[in-house]
C-alpha cells in the first residue's frame, strides 16, 4: 500500500470518527433538550392546578399570564426537541455512511493484511507504517510546523526533523514556531535561543505570542493549572499553535486536501500519561475537509540519556538553566515540578535578578488557592532562603547538564566543539 493510499484511508478514518463524534454529541443535546421539555411541561401542569383556585381577578389574570408563558416555553423546549430528534438521524445516517466507506475502502486495499476488528485499529496499523517511514511522510506532507520550546526535547527533535528534510528535498515544507510565554512565565533568552537553534537549519521562524501569560491566566481565573487541568498548555500553547495550523492550510491554497505535520518533542520516558500517547495521530481537533493535521512525536522512544548524547555529539546549543541543573525548559516555576526542583529555580531566580519568586508567591497569597496540593509557594520560598542562607548562592558551570548526564569527558568535547564554531 502506497503512502498516498495510507493517508487516503486515514482521511476516511478521520470522516468516521468526526461523523460518530457528531452523532454522539447529538444524541447528548437531544437528552438535554428532552430534560428540559420534561421540566417545562411539569412546570405547565403545576401552573394549571394552580390556576382555578385563584380568586381575585387581579390575581387570576396573573396566574393566567404565568401559565400562558409557560405554555409558551413548552412549546419552544418541543420545537428544539423535535429538531434535536430530526439531527440524531441524520448524524447516525451520516455516521453509518462514514463508516461503511472506510471498511469498504480499506478492505479492497488490505488483501494479505491481517484483518481489522475496529476502526481504531485501522487507524493505529495506518500510522504506525507513515512513522515508520519517516522521509516518506515528509515528503507527502505539504507543510511541516516543528514547535520547539527551545528545550534539550524540542532541540533534539528539530535537528532530527531538519536533518531528515534535507536528506528528503523538502527542508523549504519546515516551519519553526515558537509560542512566547512572557518574561514572568519563562527563563530569559529561551525566544532568542529558539530563533538560533531555528537559524541554525536556515528554517523559518515565527514568534506566536500567548496573550495575557501564564499569570494573566491564573489571575482571571482564581486558580492554577494542574496536572489534570493544564490549562498552560491548552490555552497558552495549543490553542494559539492550532490558529496557525489553519491559517498554514489557507495559504497553500490547494485545490486538495493540505496534509500538514505538527511535530513535537515529546517522549514516552517523560511520564505514564505521555507513554500512552502515539508517534502519530491525527488531529482530529484541527483536522478537516481542507487540511488533514498529523501530529508527529519524532523522538517518542528516545531516553533522557539518549537525547543529551545526540546533543553532545551533534554539538547542538542548549539553554544553561539545564547546567543549574533544571531538569526541563518548561515555565519558571511549573506545577508539574517536584519540590526540590521549584526550590532550586527560585533560587536559581535570585542569581539571575528575577523577581519571579515573590511575584508568585504574591498571587498565590492573593488568589487564595495553593499552587500544589502538597506544597505551596510560599513554602518552596522559605525552603529556598533557608538553603541560601546556609549554602550561599547557587553555583553552576557551562556543561554541567553534560558532565552530570555523560561525564566530564563528554562535556570537556562539547564545550570544545562550541568555541570552535563560536
């Protein structure tokens, strides 16, 4: 099966799950709009047993007012019923359609394939062959958006996807984004850095900015985001890249449908809820008739080791706020960070001049709501001038992200290999 084919079936599969998706949701508006006729015709009939009781004119004229409005509102809640119906039919028709076209479809291109008992597992055998094939999708894809944070992930991915492009003919289909937290979300110098390492490849790159930041976010909502509500990233981040993904489809301006890569740098090894997650789905949030969005993880299997070795060797440029030993490039203080790493950026603020620290700490105490169930800010900041003021500053050296992952042979050559390109 060739690669056009694979991506075909996959906009089939796409149509199904969108048409089943609507039908779902029709079936949920039409039990809503049934509760609410329910509540409307009680509400009649207990205005109407009221009614005849009424003996003062002025009150039975009331009553009557009451009760017609009430007939009215039944009346509006049967007319959405009825329409909530009308859609619940023709979703599952549309539904029904979607999926017999995709099992029809892919059973005349699956011959000596191992049968597949769900559209699921159509989906997930199509896109494990593309991920399979990495310079093959590249190349079918008409545009390719690598979103980097400029973080040792996003750096490594960037170079794998540049170097795989080129060695394809299409490094003009890549697209660097970076999406701009503010000066009170990230370390200084990550949207310069972002732009280098973009540079570096001779790539594109665009700044998308997320208005408000993470502490506007925070501020308007009472509340900070956590690991079941990570409204950092939907909001900040996905939401804004997503804006982008649509206006790319515009542009090509193709008389077909746009297959585009969203790729980002995630990896199994970074948590149980990312190990689950695919090296390829379709995005079915941005996907559409006019565009079909693939989102891409193309160092999904690598280790941490792994990733810093390929920095190492590759002489890529990194941010230092790894050699203080911060784990990840992620916002200043992260809620998915453990203690002693939030500990170690507020400290880590102070030798840079950040006022950051207190500034959270402030929200925190303004909003009312504790920035982790098992710790608050203002905890992480005691800790923090408690260690200052028994170990002094914090203390680092260029290469230490290197030296602690690979050792000091390793980093002694990669710092080497730096002052020659510098």
């Amino acid at each position: 099966m060739d690669i056009t084919t694979r991506l075909y079936l996959l906009d089939l599969v796409r149509q199904a799950q969108q048409a089943t998706a609507a039908h779902a949701a029709a079936v949920r508006a039409a039990a809503r709009a049934a509760k609410a006729a329910a509540q409307a015709r009680a509400r009649v009939d207990e205005l109407a047993r009221q009614h005849p009781t009424a003996q003062d004119p002025e009150q039975t004229s009331e009553s009557t007012d009451e009760l017609d409005e009430a007939l009215e509102d039944y009346a509006d809640c049967l007319n959405r019923l009825q329409a909530a119906k009308r859609k619940v039919a023709r979703t599952f028709l549309a539904a029904r359609a979607a999926n017999r076209t995709l099992g029809t479809t892919y059973a005349q291109h699956a011959r000596g394939r191992t049968r597949a008992a769900s559209r699921d597992e159509v989906a997930a055998g199509l896109l494990d062959e593309l991920a399979d094939v990495p310079l093959e999708l590249m190349d079918a894809a008409h545009a390719i958006l690598v979103q980097s944070s400029a973080g040792k992930d996003s750096l490594v991915q960037l170079h794998r996807i540049a170097t795989r492009a080129e060695k394809a003919g299409c490094l003009h289909k890549v697209v660097v984004i970076h999406i701009d937290l503010g000066e009170e979300s990230e370390w200084p110098g990550v949207r310069e850095l972002a732009q280098r390492q973009a540079e570096r490849y001779g790539l594109r790159f665009h700044v998308l900015r997320a208005e408000g930041g993470l502490l506007g976010l925070v501020e308007k909502r009472g509340m900070w985001p956590d690991a079941a509500r990570r409204l950092c990233t939907a909001t900040l981040k996905r939401d804004v890249a997503n804006k982008l993904l649509r206006q790319l489809a515009a542009e090509l301006g193709l008389d077909e449908q746009a297959v585009i890569l969203n790729c980002m740098g995630i990896r199994a090894a970074e948590s149980p809820a990312r190990s689950k997650k695919q090296r390829l789905a379709i995005d079915m949030r941005t996907s559409a008739n006019n565009r079909m969005v693939l989102t891409w993880h193309p160092i999904f299997e690598m280790k941490d080791r792994e990733v810093w070795q390929e920095i190492a060797t590759h002489g890529l440029e990194y941010h230092p706020v790894y050699d203080a030993l911060i784990p990840r490039l992620s916002c200043v203080f992260c809620v998915l960070a453990p203690f002693d790493v939030l500990v170690r950026a507020a400290r880590l603020c102070w030798v840079l001049g950040l006022p950051l620290p207190a500034r959270y700490r402030d929200l925190e105490a303004k909003i009312g709501h504790r920035f982790k169930q098992s710790h608050s800010l203002a905890e992480v900041y005691a800790e923090a001038e408690r260690l200052e003021s028994e170990e002094g500053p914090l203390v680092w050296n260029r290469g230490d992200a290197i030296r602690q992952h690979l050792g000091d042979g390793v980093a002694d050559d990669y710092l080497a290999r730096l002052a020659l390109a510098a």
